[in-house]
C-alpha cells in the first residue's frame, strides 16, 4: 500500500502544475499528459493487485471529455476524491476541486470501467 500512496503523491504533484502562459506550452503539456496516463496505469494495476480502490480514477461527463478525479482515502463508508488538473482541467460542479462519496458508490463506478474494460480488450 505504501507504494500506491508514494504514486497518488506523485500523480497530484504532477497534475498540480499550471502551463498556462509557458512558453513551452505544448511540449509540456504533452509530457505531463503522458506522465499523468503512465501513473494512473501504474496506479491501476497496483490497486488491482492489492484488491483496493485506492489509487483509482473516477471521471465524470463533462462537455466533450470528463472531469477526471483521484481515490486518495479509503474509508469504511466513504472515499475522498482528489481533482485532477488533466487534458481539458475540467472541474465536476458536485466534486469541485476535493470531495468525500460513498464507498458504495465509487467501488460501483470502479468495477464497471474494470468490467467495459475487460469487454474490449485484446485477448
């Protein structure tokens, strides 16, 4: 578990970087975008190890894309969800920028990207 919570560290650090009026806007963005995708994939297969939802991501329809938010707690009813400043930064009206939601309701949203996943992948 430590190492998941060393990851969910990194990932917030990473997103928490604003490019906006970098000169080097694109190329960084680009890299961040790239860091971002390899953590929450690392972040993903560890949780799946450890059999937790810690470490997971939960999106959120939002205009073209989603607002995209991190399980940074797991508690006994509840897990607290962490934003992430991700492709379009897109910030969840309900969630904002950090929220608690039911355990119930973010492992439901958890095991159904892991079961639409698993429908279309390569075998």
């Amino acid at each position: 578990m430590e190492t998941i919570r060393l990851k969910i560290q990194e990932l917030l650090q990473v997103s928490s970087v604003d490019l906006i009026g970098d000169k080097d806007f694109c190329t960084k963005f680009d890299a961040k975008m790239n860091r971002q995708n390899e953590l929450m994939d690392e972040l993903e297969t560890l949780a799946k190890e450890k059999k937790t939802i810690l470490g997971r991501t939960l999106r959120f329809p939002m205009a073209d894309s989603y607002a995209l938010y991190l399980i940074t707690s797991v508690g006994k009813t509840q897990v607290q969800l962490k934003w992430l400043n991700w492709c379009d930064a897109w910030v969840d009206d309900r969630c904002g920028y950090a929220c608690r939601m039911s355990l119930k309701y973010a492992s439901e949203q958890v095991r159904r990207v892991d079961a639409l996943n698993e429908l279309f992948s390569k075998k």
